[in-house]
C-alpha cells in the first residue's frame, strides 16, 4: 500500500533541501538565468549537503544509506520548486553516477564512484537525446559497433549538460536498431578520448542558466570494459523510467512554485476595491493549478515507489512524464495569466517558470532519481 507519510529520514532529508532551495537556489535562479552561467560557489554549497555521496557505498567512499527513488523523487521537487535550470545541473553528477551504482560492474563502481565522494563537485553528465524532429530514447540513431578489443560510437548528441567540463561522460546508443529500449546500452567515455568532441553551447527558450551542448562522436573508440554493466549489459528501461520519476518531480516542483506565486500576487493585487483572488475567474484558475500540480506530484511518487519495489513501473513513469508534459506547460502559463501584464515582466518568476516549463514535454534525459 502506498504511504504519502515520508519516514524520518526523508523528513530531515525534505527540510533540508527545502531550506537551501528557498536560501540559495531561489534568491541566485533570476542572475544566473540572465547571466547564463552558475557559479561554481552554488553548486559547492550543494555538494556540501552529501545528498549523492550518501546513496554510494562506504567502500567505494561515500555514506552508504540506502538509495530511494521516491527520496529522489523528493528532493528534485524540492530544487525545481527554487529553480528548474539550477536543480538540473546540482543533480547532473547523478546522470552518470547512479547508472553505475545500479548497473555498474564491480571494477566500474570501484573505479568511477570514489570520485563523487570528494569535497569538490564532480563534473560528470549523460549523452542521450539527439537533435532531431519527434526524438524517441528507444530509437536512438547514434550507434556502436565492436573492433577487438574496443567498441567504436558515431552519433551526435545533444542538450548534454556541463559537456564542456565533464571529465566522464555516459553516452546511449543503439547496439539492435529496431529492438527498443532492449537494443540501447550505456558507455563509459572520458575526458579527452579520440573522437569525442564538444560543441557549441546550445541556445533555447529556458534553461539558459544550464550550460548543454551538442557533442558529437567520430570514431571514438572506448575500451570494451567501458559498456555498462560489462559483458551483461544495462537495464536502459529502467533508466529512462527513474530518468521520467524525476522530470515529473521536477514538474511538479515547478509547477507548486508558481501555484504559490500566483495565489499569493492574487490575495495581495487589488482591483476594484478587493483582492483579485476572491474573484471566481482567478480563484477557479488557483485550484485548477493546485489540483493538476497534486495529480502531477502523485504520478511521479506511485511510479517511484514502484521503482523502489523493483517493480516494472514503465507504463507508470511513461504516464507521470505524459501528464507532467501536458500540465507543466498549462499551468505555468496559468501563472503569467494571473500575474496579468506583470507575468510578462522578468523580475517576477512566472515568466521563467513558464520558458521552463514548456521544455518538460520534450526533453528527456536530463535528470535521474
């Protein structure tokens, strides 16, 4: 049965990043999307709360707890209610981290995860979606093949956050075109290998606080101990359902941001002689966002609870993603409504929320629990 009462844990845990997502990420969010670029000081005091090297074991140098995709699930809610852009890029290390803690040969875990137990934030990304119209994760065209002793990938990728620093990187790519996610795998390439090369920073609507490039991959030949999970492979579905828990928590915590934003303009904006919020236009708005954003939360938590079980949570994730794509967009732009002529100034968030927002229903990839 499915308990909505997080344990003692998860409560200090909750608290935690609640009060660094309301003292740091909220009060920097509005500079560093103007400024396009996140200082490194931010994403030191993120490192400093322990919250990856906690789910990383004691011998391979971290805290040991036990790794939970509802906490997961938890705590990118908690970010994204502060900011989306700078929630993405403080969990970033995790888009390669947690693949390995699961699905990592022993030599892998061994070898990669004493270097996200530092006291420095480690750079490290995942290399999944592709530039092109309709993109499907089970379908990808970047493609690997085996020479002796080594694999060789080709493929461009892009929307790869902190390309451009990362010392690892874990690129998807299809080993069985046509199979779905059963013919995709992971690999393991570093920093500097031949054939990898960094692009551009890419430009879009939001996220500008978030550096993503495109990264492409010539020849680019990794060592045969370098595909996930070794000789047995990866669990890729898996993946891209824990990848989907944590874009729906992160939707939601977007979007209970700017339900709070709204409610709170509207009982303090007055027109005519009342506060705007007691009038039945802007009051039904309100509740239709807090219902859709509660609706959006329990998806994202019923799919990561499966994931916690070991349970097949595919049809679940898909549709918390789904929904969250759908009402993201929607109630994001509810928030500028409301706002009226002020949501469409930039000093208040609702403007950002909403560019964020509208990238939920098709990005992938970005994120993982």
């Amino acid at each position: 049965m499915i308990s909505f009462q997080p344990s003692e844990e998860q409560g200090q845990i909750i608290d935690m990043v609640k009060r660094f997502a309301a003292d740091v990420v909220r009060t920097n969010a509005h500079d560093c999307e103007e400024n396009k670029e996140i200082p490194d000081d931010l994403l030191a005091k993120f490192w400093e709360l322990g919250l990856i090297a906690n789910a990383i074991p004691e011998d391979c140098g971290g805290y040991g707890y036990e790794r939970s995709a509802v906490t997961g699930a938890l705590i990118a809610e908690e970010l994204a209610y502060g900011d989306m852009g700078l929630a993405l890029a403080m969990l970033s290390p995790t888009l390669f981290a947690y693949p390995i803690l699961e699905m990592g040969t022993d030599e892998q875990m061994k070898k990669y995860l004493p270097q996200f137990c530092g006291e420095a934030f480690k750079f490290a990304t995942a290399a999944l979606m592709e530039p092109r119209v309709a993109f499907d994760p089970t379908n990808l065209k970047t493609a690997v093949r085996r020479e002796g002793e080594e694999y060789v990938l080709n493929g461009e990728k892009c929307l790869v956050p902190f390309a451009d620093r990362a010392d690892l990187f874990l690129v998807f790519a299809a080993t069985s075109p046509g199979a779905g996610a059963a013919g995709v795998e992971g690999y393991i390439v570093e920093k500097g290998t031949e054939g990898l090369q960094v692009g551009d920073r890419e430009k879009y609507m939001g996220l500008n606080a978030l550096p993503l490039h495109k990264v492409n991959f010539a020849e680019c030949k990794v060592p045969l101990e370098n595909r996930l999970g070794g000789s047995r492979g990866c669990d890729f579905q898996r993946i891209l359902n824990l990848s989907r828990i944590s874009w729906s928590a992160m939707a939601a915590g977007v979007c209970n941001a700017a339900t709070d934003y709204a409610a709170d303009y509207a009982k303090e904006r007055v027109q005519f002689g009342e506060p705007i919020a007691s009038r039945q236009a802007i009051a039904f708005k309100l509740a239709d966002m807090a219902t859709e954003t509660d609706a959006m939360r329990f998806l994202a938590w019923k799919a990561a609870w499966l994931a916690d079980k070991q349970e097949d949570c595919t049809r679940e994730a898909y549709l918390a993603k789904l929904y969250a794509g759908e009402y993201a967009a929607k109630i994001t732009d509810d928030g500028v409504q409301v706002l009226g002529g002020h949501g469409y100034i930039r000093e208040h968030p609702v403007e950002l929320w909403f560019r964020n927002g509208r990238g939920i229903e098709i990005i992938d990839g970005l994120t993982l629990v």
